[in-house]
C-alpha cells in the first residue's frame, strides 16, 4: 500500500510502500476513504513533544474508512462498517480512569498516528473498542475532521462549563476553531473568535461568530472586555503558539475557565495574582472519550455542525505540512484516498472555503 512516512524528525516525510498490515487478535482492518491533516501530525512528525513516537511511522488520526478484515474474536463490528480511527487508538479499559469515562487520560493508552501507525496510508488497522462509528448519511471525507478536530472542542467547549447565553472566547479558527465555533452556537453560547489571520476572522463570521478579533493588530482582552463588560465565561485556546495562551487566561472573566487545547511545544507565563484573586480556572483538555464522539457525531449527522474540507491527495503531504506550518490552510485538510492513483491531481472540495 502508499503511505506517508516520517522517517526522521524535522525532515519531509516519505511517500513509500508498505506492507498492507494484517488484522491479529481483537484488530480489525480498515480501507482508509479519507483522512484530515491535524496540527498534531505536524508536531509529530517534528518531534515537537517530551514523548517522541518510535521512528519510522504513519502519522494521520482521523482516518474514516470501511472494515475489510477481522482479527480473531471480533464481534462488535463488521467488514463493510463505516468507522473513524482516532488519536485515542485503544485504552485499558481498567484504569481508575477508565473506569471513570476519562479513558483519554489512561496510563496505557495508544495514539492512532503516534505510538500507533495511522491514516495517512491506504489501510490502517484498529481496535474495534475504540474507533468512531459513523453514522449514515455523514460521508467520510465530511466526517474525518469531526474525529479529532470536532470531538476535541466539542469536549473542550463542555470543560469551559460556559452556559447557553454565555461568552465563549475561541483562540484559534483554523482547523479546530471552525468546527470549535460551530459546536458553540450550536451549544447557544455567544461566540468570539481570535485569530491572527484576517481570513480566517472573515470565515469565523460567516460561521456564525459574534465578534472577531485579530491578535495581531489588537488587544483581545482589551477588546472582548470593552464590548461585554468582562471577560468570556469560557475561553478556548486552539493556536498553536505561546502568545495566544497568556492571552486567553487574561480573556478568562472572573470565576471563569479558561480551557487549553493548542499543543505547542514549550511552557507560558501565568500571571498568578489575575489567576489567583479572580479565581480562574486553568485546565487541559486531550480529545474526548468515546461517549464524546458519538454525541460529536450527532452534530454533524443533524447537520449542525459541517468541516470544511479541502481534498488532497496523499502526495500533497509534504505541501500540506508546509501549508499548516505557515497558517495557510483555510480550514482542514483531507486526503482523499477514493480518487483512484494517489498521485492524482488536486480535487478541490464542493465545500472548500477560499484560500
Ligand atoms: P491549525 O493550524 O489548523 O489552526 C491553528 C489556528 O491558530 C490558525 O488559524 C492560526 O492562524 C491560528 N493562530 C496561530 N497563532 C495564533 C495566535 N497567536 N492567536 C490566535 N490564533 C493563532 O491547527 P489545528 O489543527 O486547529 O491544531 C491546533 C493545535 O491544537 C495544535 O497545537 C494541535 O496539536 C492541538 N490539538 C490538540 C488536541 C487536544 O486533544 N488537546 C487535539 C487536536 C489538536
Ligand atoms: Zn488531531
Ligand atoms: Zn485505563
């Protein structure tokens, strides 16, 4: 099979065969239709985090494809089912965390695209415990953002505790932001939108964002707390970069939290005494467990909630990257393994928004 490869940390990853991977005990095989480009690959494939994968891999964590083998003792699915295959590959399943619906943060947990190979090549096997089950009549190069993108935000937005009626600041409307600010309003939360993107501020409007914000020329905090008295009763930090962290605790409104999901290397300031004497709340927020992707899902399936896409073939990976490291793609990525030769030309998507 095609598959793209990081064979060194920093360096292009390699369009290469491999060997199409057979399903043992408990996996099973999916025939990838589709798959989105996350942030995430990107940090990955640059070795950007304390823990590294084991070299070489296949990165991608939101793949959707059909089921076209069994592992021995598979019963919870079967060969021609619609699944995604997520970043929270499998879990134990015992844990005091996954006893507790927080299986994201189990001990043993694996990584599709990270500790586990992923999507960015034509097969990928799964564990069938913990792969997203599509529902019908949401296509899979629609519904391959929702499996990582979607799912974290839409678990991100509920761990800001903000309520119908409230303030939501969303840092970042890029690939997670423009599922993020849909999740919101779809929520009944008010939505601003940060970026430092003037493109990509436009698109958060048309999305449906109250007001938009551009960090790069502007005070976000300044600006938010001037046109509603306060900081946002929750904020949401999806940018990939340090600044926009110190910026959305200082968007946070009194008693408010202020929700990190970006993942840029490194570590910010906490201005401890506006922490401190306005009791804000401070907290991580990784993927989504498996009850979150389905009531993702139902977002999408209602039509409430709808990625736009731009389709690509596996051979643009490297461009992509490129594209995603300079903040230069609209919204997400996807790479459309239903084209026929993975070489084939660009396919713009029916729904792609303007570069
Ligand atoms: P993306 O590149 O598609 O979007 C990032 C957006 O942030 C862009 O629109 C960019 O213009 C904007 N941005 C950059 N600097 C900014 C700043 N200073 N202020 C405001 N906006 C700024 O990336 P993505 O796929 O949406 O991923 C974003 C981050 O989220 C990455 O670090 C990724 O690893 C992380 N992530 C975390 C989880 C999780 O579970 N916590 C899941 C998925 C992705
Ligand atoms: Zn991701
Ligand atoms: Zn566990």
């Amino acid at each position: 099979m095609q598959a793209a490869v990081v064979t060194a940390f920093g360096k292009p990853l390699a369009l290469q065969e491999w060997d199409i991977p057979t399903a043992g005990p408990g996996q099973i095989l999916v025939k990838t239709e589709a798959c989105g480009v996350c942030h995430t690959d990107l940090h990955a494939a640059k070795g950007d985090w304390p823990l590294k994968p084991t070299l070489p891999f296949i990165p991608g964590h939101e793949a959707i494809g059909l089921v076209v083998a069994l592992g021995a003792g598979v019963t919870i699915v079967k060969e021609g089912d619609r699944v995604g295959v997520p970043w929270l590959y499998s879990a134990c399943g015992h844990c005091e965390y996954c006893l507790s619906a927080w299986e994201t943060v189990c001990g043993k947990a694996e990584f599709g695209g990270y500790t586990r190979n992923g999507g960015f090549a034509e097969y990928v096997l799964a564990d069938p415990n913990y792969v997203a089950r599509i529902p019908t009549g949401l296509g899979p190069k629609e519904a391959a953002p929702l499996i990582c993108a979607g799912i974290t935000t839409y678990k991100g937005i509920k761990e800001t505790e903000a309520k119908p009626g409230e303030w939501i600041a969303i840092s970042g409307c890029g690939g997670l932001g423009h599922l993020a600010i849909q999740y919101a309003k779809a929520m009944g939360l008010h939505v601003c939108g940060i970026d430092i993107d003037d493109g990509k501020l436009d698109h958060a409007r048309r999305l449906g964002a109250d007001l938009v914000i551009n960090a790069k020329t502007a005070n976000p905090a300044e600006i938010l707390k001037n046109a509603i008295g306060g900081g946002a009763h929750g904020v949401l930090i999806t940018a990939p970069s340090l600044p926009a962290f110190k910026q959305g605790v200082e968007m946070t409104r009194k008693h408010g939290i202020c929700v990190l999901n970006g993942l840029p290397p490194g570590e910010f300031p906490l201005p401890l005494f506006n922490v401190v004497a306005n009791c804000i709340t401070v907290r991580g927020s990784f993927v989504g467990t498996r009850k979150d992707m389905a009531e993702c899902l139902e977002f999408a399936a209602d039509g409430r909630v709808k990625a736009d896409i731009e389709l690509q073939p596996l051979s643009a990976i490297n461009d992509i990257f490129e594209r995603l490291e300079k903040g230069e793609v609209p919204s997400r990525v996807v790479i459309d393994f239903t084209g026929g030769s993975q070489a084939m030309a660009a396919v713009p998507a029916r729904n792609a928004v303007a570069a």
